[in-house]
C-alpha cells in the first residue's frame, strides 16, 4: 500500500510486473501447433496395392498440412479472443510510472487497457495525462480539498461497474482502503523503492526511502513489487531488484541507480 513515490519508474515491459506481463495475459493453448502425423501402417490397412497405398500417403500428408494450418488459425482467433485486462492505476503526482504502463498497453507489450485512472489530486500530472488520452478520471478519497472525491464504497462500485481486473498503485500518497483490498484481493500491486522487508511501511516513501538507506549504512537497496494487502508494505513480495549503494551515493543518485535497475531488466 505504501506508495511508489518519486525515486521509482516502472519501464515499459513492466518485468517487476510479472502478472501484468503480456505472457502472463495471453494464456498458453492447449492446441499444439505441431500435431501427430498418423502412421503409414495406419494407412497401409486400407490399401491393398503400393500405388493405392502411396496415393492414401500423399493425401494423409496434404490433410496434415491443411490441418495445421488450421489449428494456427484457430490459435489466433483464440489469442484476439482473449478478453484484454481492464487496469485502474493510481497515482499523486506526474504519474511517469502510470504512462509507462499506458504506452505498453498501447503498444502491445501488455494485453490489457487503461480504463480508470484514480488520483487523489484532480489536477496533478497524471491526470492530466489521463484527461488528454481520453482516460476516466477517478478522485478519491473524498477530502476539503477535493470535495467530489468519492468514499471507498464508491470506488468499489464504480470500479466494478469499469470491470477492472487489476489495480496498479503508481506514485499514490493515499492509503487503499480496506474495502478495495477485500473486493480485488491478489490483483493489486504496488512498487517500492527499497527491498522490503527493510525500509518500509508508514511513512517510506519517494525520496524518504532512499536517504533512510544511506543514513543506514546499508550496502544495497533496489525495488521491490508486491501484492497489496491490509497493512503497510506487508503484502507477499513478487520480485526484487539489486543495486549497491556507493559511500558517496546522495538520495538521488541512489534513486536513479533503483530506477536504472527496474529499465534495464524490462
């Protein structure tokens, strides 16, 4: 649940993402591109002479042929079938995770669309984004300062009501209600800028968690991408990534080494 923060960026292949992977979205067939050829003693029952038999071979072949032809046909009506993922991402800030996760959708390396994205200020970069890609725009929580922000069970509904499959936590500085955790248990994700368990929970976040580290003394850090779950950053971790923090690191340069890491392996 603890947001991303700014020391973060999510690259476009999404590989701390594994169940937004688009492998992971394209579900395997059962349908084997490489089916049996029967055998030509099979055919040999049928034939009582060598050209009789021959010409029940050749026929076999070309009824192969034409059937694996068909079964690659088949494999792709069954990919483009394939029900794309609806994602609602959740940002507070320029949301440059967030367009990360938009330009894959785009372009193909996730099988699955954007459809909500859900801040808890109306007018930051992300949503601004959103706005200019035709994105719906979702305030929440409901607070003085954003007044047409909506309750948890508003979102719930209304995020049901999209029917989103995934919900993706990119830069937000709000806690997820327990609501939306019980209603999208094990589909929502969140990224951290330190190797948890170490450096997170309430108040880890940005640019926070990266001058913990060094003031620690710790010799290594990176991200980590977890589920999300009732508490802070306790949620059971998915992947890692690490990067050794330098005796004259600054908190940004450690966050440009963890934001390195996370593109280099997309």
């Amino acid at each position: 649940m603890e947001p991303c923060g700014s020391g973060l960026r999510l690259n476009s292949k999404l590989s701390l993402l594994p169940n937004l992977k688009k492998s992971s979205l394209f579900p395997s067939s059962s349908i084997s591109s490489r089916p049996s050829v029967q055998s030509a003693s099979w055919v040999s029952l049928k034939t009582p002479s060598r050209m009789t038999y021959l010409r029940g071979l050749s026929a076999q072949s070309k009824s192969s042929v034409e059937k694996v032809g068909d079964l690659i046909s088949d494999r792709r009506d069954l990919v483009s079938a394939i029900k794309r993922k609806k994602l609602a991402v959740f940002v507070s800030g320029g949301g440059s995770n967030f367009r990360s996760i938009h330009e894959a959708c785009v372009n193909g390396l996730i099988h699955g669309e954007v459809a909500v994205l859900v801040t808890n200020k109306t007018d930051c970069g992300g949503a601004v984004y959103a706005r200019e890609k035709g994105i719906r725009v979702l305030v929440f929580p409901n607070t003085k300062g954003e007044p047409d922000g909506l309750s948890a069970s508003d979102l719930v509904t209304a995020l049901g009501s999209a029917d989103i499959d995934f919900v993706l936590l990119a830069g937000y500085l709000k806690l997820i209600p327990s609501e939306l955790v019980q209603a999208y248990r094990r589909s929502i994700f969140n990224i951290h800028p330190s190797l948890l368990p170490a450096f997170g929970g309430k108040g880890y976040y940005g640019m926070k968690v990266h001058k913990a580290v060094i003031a620690s003394g710790a010799r290594y850090s990176g991200p980590t991408i977890h589920f999300v779950d009732d508490h802070y950053d306790t949620g059971r971790i998915l992947a890692q990534r690490v990067v050794p923090v330098l005796p004259t690191d600054t908190a940004e340069e450690l966050a440009a080494r963890v934001l390195k890491e996370a593109v280099i392996h997309g």
